[in-house]
C-alpha cells in the first residue's frame, strides 16, 4: 500500500499529529487524529442521524477530531484522492485492473 503524505497539523508540538493522507490505489483518505472525547463519543453513540441507519459507532469505526485549521489540508488531499481516482480509472479504461475502496 502506497500512501501519499498530504500534512499534518500545522500546530503539531512533539506530541500528536492530525496528520492527512492518500491511499495511492483506492484513492482512500487516510486520517489521524485525536481520539473524540467520551462526551462527544456518547453524543454520536445516542443519536440515530439517518432514518433506519442504526445508532452507534460500530466497534470497527472509531470516531476522530480533526482541527479546523486543517480545513485546507483536507481540501488537498481530497484533490490528490480525486486524482487517484481519476488515474485509476483511466488505468482501469485502458484495460489495467484497479480497485476502489469503500470507507
């Protein structure tokens, strides 16, 4: 899996670091972040916010806080993944396989 570094909080001290990336073949963003707090984490946990959707946060999920001076990093990579996307299927057209992945 090749990943393609987009940044990372512009306010990182030695400690954390929201950082950003783009999987190079499903074109998949790539995130860390800190942990959402419990309060936050029961919010999203004890509202149901599409009908029929179950509530909840699967046990395979988790649920991360972004800063939103990061706001134009993630505008970065969502081009860099739109891109990817787009070379891959060109690829894909061109009778190379590729695969999408679904988050």
């Amino acid at each position: 899996m090749d990943l393609q570094f987009v940044g990372m909080d512009p306010n990182t001290g030695e400690e954390g670091s929201p950082t950003v990336w783009v999987e190079e073949e499903t074109a998949d963003l790539v995130i860390q972040g800190v942990t959402a707090e419990a309060v936050l984490r029961a919010q999203i946990d004890e509202t149901q916010w599409v009908p029929g959707h179950a509530p909840g946060i699967p046990a395979h999920e988790t649920v991360i806080r972004i800063p939103a001076r990061m706001v134009p990093i993630l505008r970065e990579a969502c081009n860099a993944a739109e891109r990817a996307h787009l070379r891959g299927a060109a690829g894909a057209d061109a009778g190379v396989s590729s695969t999408s992945g679904d988050a």
